[in-house]
C-alpha cells in the first residue's frame, strides 16, 4: 500500500496512527501542501486525488482511496486486529457522532484552502488568518469537550469511549496537537487534556502526529 502524506497534517495523522495501531506497513508519498511548493494542486496529485487534499491511500488491490474517515474505516475492516470501533451500536453512534465533529465541524474550517482563501479576500489583513483558526478551533474544541464530559459522567472511561484507544481518540489526538499550534493550551479542556496525555504515552499516536501537546 501507498499513503500520500504530509508530516503536518492532521487528516493524515488518523491515518498514520491507525496504521501503526494495527502494525500495517505502508510506502509513504509525500505530498507538499503548503507555500509556494505546494504540490497537492498540480495535475499530478489530482490524478490521485481529484479534491487535492492529503491523505490518500492506494492499495494493495490498486484501489485509490480518500478522506481520511473512509481510509480508517477501511483499514478496520480490512485489518481487524485491534479493532477501532466499538461493539454496541449506540456507542458506535456515538464515536461516529464525535468523529464528525472533528472532521466536519472544526477542521474542514481550518484548513490551508479556506484559511488562505479567506486572507486573500479584500478587508483581511494579517491579524484575520490567525483569529479565524483560532477562534474555529477553540470553539471546536469546547464543543469535543462538551460531549466527552457528557458521555463520562455516566461511563467514564480511560479513552474517548473505552479503555483501550479506538477511533474517537484517533480522531482526537491530531486535533488536540492542532490547538497547540494556535496558542490553545489544552488546560481548558479537562477531559480532552486528560485523554489526549494518556495517548501522548502511546508511541503509535506520539510517533505519528508532528507537534507537541501544550
Ligand atoms: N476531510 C478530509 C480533509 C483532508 C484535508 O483537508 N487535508 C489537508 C491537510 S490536513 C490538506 O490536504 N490541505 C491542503 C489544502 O487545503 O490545500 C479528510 O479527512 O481526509
């Protein structure tokens, strides 16, 4: 298999993560996605992916695959050895609930694309980047917060949504390594600070995601 990456991106930290959880080898592409090198938009990466975004996964079967929620879940049911989701439905809801509210809800918002985008528009100036990222982080964040507090007042647990890591906290850990690179300092969210150094301790999380938990 072949993994289109960058070392900075977060989408492509689930990815990196779940693989190292399940111990699956995969050749790694890297893909530049920022500055004047970018690479992810020039015709050779959208022959890859027609979105020009990173993770992409090319398997061993020659099947091209994106988004990297697609991608983990692939490599759960492909791979079931340390397995992702939970077994009962409602849980499954649940982590699939929380997932979505990283992917969708908070960094879709943040990314290169829409943040460039919008500091090129007429009235932005240098201040108006960092303050949307930040504040679209932030309020992320609280919002992760929020459903995990929920949730372990009634089953507390030493993950997202058990004791053993699964796909709330692959999710989790990037976006929490994100707050740091806006000056968040993840004191504000106690069960979120709690869980993110618990999986600071596990290498397959450490060694996979670029930057440091603040
Ligand atoms: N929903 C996508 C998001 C992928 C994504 O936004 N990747 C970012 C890096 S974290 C990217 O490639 N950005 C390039 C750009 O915005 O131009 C996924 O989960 O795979």
């Amino acid at each position: 298999m072949k993994l289109y990456d960058a070392a900075i991106s977060s989408a492509a930290a689930r990815v990196r993560i779940t693989l190292a959880l399940k111990g699956i080898a995969v050749e790694r592409i890297p893909v530049e996605i920022v500055g004047s090198g970018a690479e992810n938009r020039r015709p050779a990466y959208l022959d890859v992916n027609p979105q020009g975004l990173v993770p992409a996964l090319l398997t061993d079967d020659g099947v091209l695959l994106t988004q990297s929620l697609a991608i983990v879940e692939y490599l759960d049911e492909v791979y079931p050895q340390s397995p992702l989701l939970p077994s009962d439905a409602a849980t499954r809801a649940w982590v699939r609930a929380f997932v979505l509210a990283v992917l969708a809800e908070t960094h879709a918002i943040v990314t290169p694309r829409v943040v460039n985008h919008l500091a090129s528009l007429p009235g932005s100036d240098e201040t108006t980047a960092p303050a949307w990222r930040r504040h679209w982080t932030a309020e992320g964040i609280d919002a992760l917060e929020a459903l995990l507090a929920r949730r372990h007042a009634v089953v507390p647990s030493r993950f997202c949504a058990g004791d053993t890591p699964g796909l709330a906290d692959v999710f989790l850990f990037p976006q929490a390594l994100n707050a740091g690179r806006v000056d968040l300092p993840l004191a504000r969210w106690p069960h979120v600070e709690a869980i993110a150094r618990r999986l600071a301790d596990i290498p397959a999380f450490a060694d996979n995601a670029q930057a440091t938990l603040r």
